[in-house]
C-alpha cells in the first residue's frame, strides 16, 4: 500500500543491502523499531546513529527529530552522492517491464551520465538495457536511496524514479554486456516472481506505487 504523500514526504527511507534506515518524526514510525532521537545542533550523535544502524543486525532501524527534512539533509552531508535514473514502463497491454540482472529482478536504471536531466537519464538506460525506444514519461516517482562502502568512503546513491509509456509496445532486449539476462512484461498479479527474488528497495517501491494511478 502506498503511503500518503503527506507522510511520504515526512518519512526517508534508505537502504543499507536489505536493512532499511526510517528518518522521520517518531510518531510515523512503525511500531516495535528500535530508533534514537537525535539533536539536530548534535552531528556527533548523528554520526554516531549511521554507525550503530551500518554495525547493527536489525532489519529496521529509526532516526528521528521533530523536522525529518532537516535531519535527512544533515545525514546526507556524511555521503558522497551518486545520482541515477530509472523507470517503471508500462505497455499498451498494460504489463510492466522488469529486468534480470545478475540472477535478481529489478527495474531499469543506471547512473546520470555529466550535464544529463534525471528524465532524459532514466529514458536513456531504459532504452539501452532494455531495447526499447518508444518511451513516454507521464509522472515522476519517489526517489530511492541506499548506501554502501567504496574504498571505506560512505556512498549514498540517489536513484530518481519516473513512470513511462512504451507505446507502441516493443519486445524488450536484454542488454546482455551489462549482466542482465532477461527483460520482460508482466502484468500485477505475477508481480510475486519478482517480490521473491529482488532488492529491499526495488521491493519497497512497488509495494509503495499506486498502480491504479500511475499513468
């Protein structure tokens, strides 16, 4: 179920692998997550709180402060940011397209290339891992984050999301030279395939779209 956007815009969240950091004000948070408030004057105690939720086993973990906004722009000033763009297409049957990478599903996405838009970004991946050309946007999504380690530097990637049409629908082509090895149509109710073998995040945002809506 997609949450309101008066609580999306509320709440941040951001994967580490399959755990999730919640940022938000304590009262969204769901019930039974260990969590620590923190003082927005404390950068101390914030860093503190990435370490604990990076070293900590849980699946779920909270940070709050009573201005979420705030305190997700402080944490971001521990990460060098990447930006990538990615879509979720939908063809004229209605069928969404996913992609096979490297044994998971997922959806089209890679990184911004220097002086690119998000959109123009995401409609080139699309285009280059799927093989297809005839590309609409109609909205923009939530985007997603998740962190990770490069050479002990802490990396936070930014991907924007979009919802576009392919219309005329096109067969899908993997782009085999960047590990994926299939790319496919499936309509909603075979979406479980892909909820059982995907990324935390990939998951979330489809659980969280509002299918009905979308386009």
């Amino acid at each position: 179920m997609r949450l309101p956007d008066s609580i999306m815009n509320q709440m941040y969240k951001v994967f580490f692998n399959d755990r999730m950091l919640l940022i938000s004000s304590g009262d969204l948070l769901p019930p039974g997550i260990c969590f620590e408030h923190i003082d927005l004057s404390d950068r101390k105690q914030l860093g503190k709180a990435i370490g604990d939720f990076e070293e900590s086993n849980a699946r779920n973990y909270g940070i709050t402060s009573d201005d979420p906004a705030q305190l997700f722009r402080l944490f971001t000033s521990f990460y060098l940011i990447l930006e990538a763009a990615g879509g979720i297409v939908r063809n004229t049957s209605g069928k969404v397209l996913f992609i096979k990478r490297f044994g998971k599903w997922d959806l089209p996405k890679g990184k911004i290339e220097p002086g690119e838009t998000p959109d123009l970004g995401a409609v080139r991946e699309v285009s280059e891992e799927c093989g297809i050309k005839n590309l609409r946007i109609a909205g923009s999504l939530p985007p997603t984050f998740h962190t990770y380690r490069s050479d002990g530097i802490r990396m936070l990637k930014k991907t924007n999301w979009f919802a576009m049409v392919n219309d005329p629908s096109e067969k899908p082509t993997p782009q085999t030279e960047e590990g994926i090895s299939e790319a496919i149509w499936l309509v909603p109710a075979q979406f479980d395939v892909v909820l059982r073998n995907t990324y935390r995040s990939i998951a979330e945002l489809i659980n969280d779209v509002e299918w009905t809506d979308l386009f």
